[in-house]
C-alpha cells in the first residue's frame, strides 16, 4: 500500500518479478478488497494476500504511524518476516516508518549499533553505495566504520562487487580536511586490514567510480542523494527543453532518442535493486514512493539476491569479526 | 596566480573586462616579471602591475600559507583594498587562503559574526544563491540569520531581484525536518518581518527555482555544490558518451550541438559572476580554480556590479538593523 500509486505498481511489478524468479512466492500485504480487485485474473498459485487494514501515509509521523497503527500493511509484513513466514519485505511506503518499524519488530542484527539505509549512486562504470541515509546526525566513528563493513558485505554479496573499494565521504580528498568525526572514521578504517580501504572521496570521485561503497553520516547522505537526484533531473530537463527549442535541435533529439534512453536508464531509480536497510534481523528494501511496476520488480530481485546470498548472516559474522581495538 | 593555468585566464579575462566596463581600471598582482611578459604588447592604460614575489598554491595549508607568506599575490591585493587603492578584489587562489587572509587583512563588517562564502546553483528560471559554502561546521543561528540577511542584500543589489525569496536548505519541506539548528533558524526567519522567507527547500525546490537565495552551515552547503557540480558533470559525459555509441546517435548528437551548447552556458561556472565573500570589509570574488578567462571576467562583472551598488554598506546597515531580539 506504499507507493504513491499503490497498488497498481505494486501488483504488476510483483507479477513480473514472478514470471522473473521461479523460487519466488509473494505475499501482497494490504487492503484485502483492493488487493482482491486488483489482482482479479492476473494472480497465480505463488501469490497470496495477507489483509491489513490499516495504511502508514507519506504525511504520516513516521514515530506516531508506527505506535499507533499496529495494523498498517507495513507492520504486518515485518511481523511475517520476525514469525519467519517471510524471508523478505519490499516496500515504496513512508521511509522514516519504515526504518522505525524494522528496527522495532525485527530488531537489530547482534553487535550492530545502527541499522543503516544504503542506495546506489549512478557512477561511471558501476554505480556506488552509498550509507548511511538514514537521516541521523549523531553518528558515533563506530557507528561509520559498521556502516563501512555492512556496506562492503552487501557489495560483495548482493552486488556481486570482488573486494569492494570502500571510501569516506569527505569535501576534500586530504586526510586532514573534514570534522574530527571524519579524521577519527579515517584513521580507524586505515588500520582495517580486511577493508579495502580507499581513503577520503569527494562527491565527484563517487561519479569517477572511484569507490564501491561509500561511507557517510546519514544526515550528510540525505543532502547528497538528494542533491544528486535533482542535480540529474534537472541537467535530464534542460537537455530536453534545449532540444525543443528550434527545428535542427528537435530533429536531433529525435536521433538521439536511443541515446537518451540508455541515458536514463543509468540514473533511473527504478533500474536499481531498491534500497536496503541494512543491519536488522531480516531483509528489508525500501523502494522510492514514486516508482513504478519496473522499480518494485527490481526491489524484489534486490530482496531475492540479498536472502539467497544470507547477507544476514554475512553481517552478523562481520560485525563479530570486527571487534577488534581499533574499530570499536 | 591563483588559477590552475595562472597567469594566462587572469590577463585574458582581465583585458576582455577593461573592455567591457569602460569606468574600469585593474591592477594584476603577482610576479612582475611573468605578469609583463604576458602582458607585452597586449595592455592599456587602465591596466597596471603591483609585484608580489610569493604565491600560495592549491596545495598549501591556508592557514600557515596566510601567515608565512606575507607578499603572495592574495596578501598584497587583500591590503589595497585595505589601504583604498582598490575597491574590489577577484582571485581564482586556494578558497581556504582567500576566506582567512580576507577575514584577517579586511576585517568583518560591524555586527557580522561570520562572513560567508556564496555561489550561485543552476535552477530553473533563475540560479540560486547558496550560503555559506566555507566550510565551517559550527554554525549558530544567529549566523544563519546572517546569512540570509547578507545573501538577501546580495541578491538585491547584485543581481537584481526584487524582494528577493530566502529558504532555509533542508532534507524535507516540512518545519519539524532537521536539526534543533534548523528548526531554530527557521523559527527566527518566519519572525523577519523584513525577509521574504519561503521556509525550507529541499534540494529539488533549489533546482525548481523556487528560492532566490538559499540559508546553509557552510559544512553541508560544500556538499550540495560539490554533488551539484559532480552530478552535472556526470550526466552531460554521459549524454556525450551515449551520442558517441552508434550512427544514428552520433548524427542526433551533431545536430543538438547548439542545444548542448544552451545547455552548457546554464550549468558552467564560468558563465557565473563568481562566488562573492560577503560580511568583510570590501569586495571580494573567489573564481574558481580551472577558470577560463570568461570565468575571470564574469567575475570583474560582479565585482563591479558589488561595487557600484555599495553592497557593503548594504550589508552593514542590514545586519545593524536586524539586531531585534529575535535575530539574534
């Protein structure tokens, strides 16, 4: 029920991601009148629908929705996944109730001190992921350098990235530019041997590529993604208001059509896996509320690799490995 | 000497100012012998030399580099203002350097707590005014009043906007998103009677155009332009390199080379009249360090303009004014 269009985008990307991944079986949760209606002749034998009557809003208080609407389509989902009636859950619903209801209901993976919220960056090459976006400010050197293991253990699994570069976001590219939290997150990954440590990257070596994960503070993160979004959207709108703007540039944006949508694809949301809240009991993708059937889909291949590849697991080992004196 | 192919972009761009602004008169400070040589044969008699043997370069620490080198070419101009012989000073040196040695030889206006480095954004419509970009993380609200007081006046005089819109960057539009900081600024703003303030504005609202200046801690004002800048950058060597992968996009591409040039004029810097350093005592325009010599003189355009419309004493008496209880 999350999407801003659920759920239509919600039931045909579930229905390709079927027809996708034979091991697949989903539960739509939601609405049940509106799930059954939608659904009506399209469904098969590994789609089925758990009702939830109640539904978190985007306008929604993420910390008050989650307290007070036990029976929102998101709580009961998680609460499948916590009963182990569930392997994953994909929503396009409200972030902030999100996080706060995984990190409720599933709770958090043995030794993580802060779930955190990863997605790719376009880049050349192959994009980065970026963590934390979770919107906090106080993140602790701990609490980075756990990002910086979550992340590369996502990588190496999900991603299929062979000893991830792991990067920290910074303004300057020198060790001794940023805040005291940077230098201290800096000096601790350094001494990382089982990190791929590549240093301090500044927004534009993210685009180079020059890093497989990239390590922030989500509040940081949050004015990066978004800025990156609107920065893409924006430079996307004025090629296509440039192009409108005489004969011979609209004749040529004609010929470039196929260019502009191989374009698009490298920057479009919905060609990524989702974004996963990584660092709780269970895997959780979150997908952006404007998506359509193509984004759930992916988000569902993400939620299917991610489960196959026990990334779970993989982090709880990591964490545990990693209490060594200097990342703790 | 301060841009990356220093002295050449500064002699070209200074000459192509003189000709422009007929009241202007510049003075080029650096090394006499390397600044005559390139400018043999190729001046006029509004354009004089004042030596300055040292340079401080990109990769000195602007801190020791201010007080070690008392007669680089930053230091000497810096003190012409000073003494009055000159009204306004543009450089494309280290950004660090020029905020501390203007801030020690210049001096900050009366009641300016901070001064504050500001660059336009490209937006849609018109570009936005970001401050502060320089770097400083302990930002109070009193200097994020500041500096909407300071960006407004800018705003007014220099780039000619009537009662111009000033929004408090934030992750959401909603008053309750971000920090106690945030919420305190905006607070404080919404009581400003004098200030057309918007509220907050998420990064898309920026490239929407729907501020004319735009409130930040310098700390995350860096990494929105330097997303901004990188993000830009991406897409268009992706539009360019997606034209270059067949035959039909190549002609599409040739045919769109004036749209992509319209294009390019609304996001290269260089088209940009620089980034103003405001709340010191005089002038001071930072271009930055791959100018051209467009760059250069676009930058001695807003100067001028800063000059002419006494943006500093603007400045003064607006932050004199504005010290009601609940600015400050």
């Amino acid at each position: 029920m999350g999407s801003d269009l659920a759920p239509e985008p919600e039931i045909e990307g579930a229905l390709a991601a079927l027809s996708d991944i034979p091991e697949l079986r989903l539960t739509l949760v939601g609405q049940q009148d509106k799930l059954r209606a939608a659904l009506k002749g399209r469904g098969g034998d590994r789609i089925s629908i758990t009702h939830a009557p109640e539904v978190i809003t985007m306008d929604d208080s993420p910390l008050r929705a989650v307290r007070q609407k036990k029976n929102a389509s998101m709580l009961v989902a998680l609460r499948l996944l916590k009963k182990g009636e569930a392997d994953g859950f994909v929503t396009a619903g409200n972030t902030g109730a999100m996080m706060i209801a995984s990190r409720t209901v599933l709770r958090s993976i043995e030794g993580v001190a802060r779930s955190a919220l990863c997605q790719l960056l376009p880049a050349l090459g192959k994009p980065a992921l970026l963590l934390d976006l979770g919107a906090n400010v106080d993140c602790t050197a701990m609490h980075l350098c756990q990002f910086a293991e979550m992340g590369m253990v996502y990588a190496q699994d999900v991603l299929g990235r062979d000893n991830p570069r792991v990067g920290l976001l910074n303004i300057g590219s020198e060790q001794l530019k940023g805040t005291d939290l940077v230098k201290e997150v800096h000096q601790r990954l350094s001494q990382a041997e089982h990190i791929n440590f590549v240093g301090n990257v500044e927004p534009k070596s993210v685009y180079k590529g020059e890093a497989d994960v990239v390590v922030c503070d989500g509040y940081i993160g949050n004015f990066v993604l978004k800025t990156s979004e609107a920065a893409a959207l924006h430079i996307a709108t004025q090629v296509r208001y440039q192009m409108s703007q005489d004969l011979i540039s609209k004749i040529g944006g004609l010929l470039s059509l196929g260019a502009m949508k191989r374009l698009k694809k490298t920057i479009d949301p919905n060609e990524y896996l989702g974004a996963p809240l990584l660092g709780v009991r269970g895997i959780v993708i979150k997908q952006h509320g404007g998506t359509n059937a193509l984004g759930i889909t992916n988000a569902l291949h993400g939620a299917v690799r991610a489960v196959n590849s026990n990334v779970t697991d993989h982090i709880r080992d990591g964490i545990a490995e990693m209490r060594s004196p200097q990342l703790n």
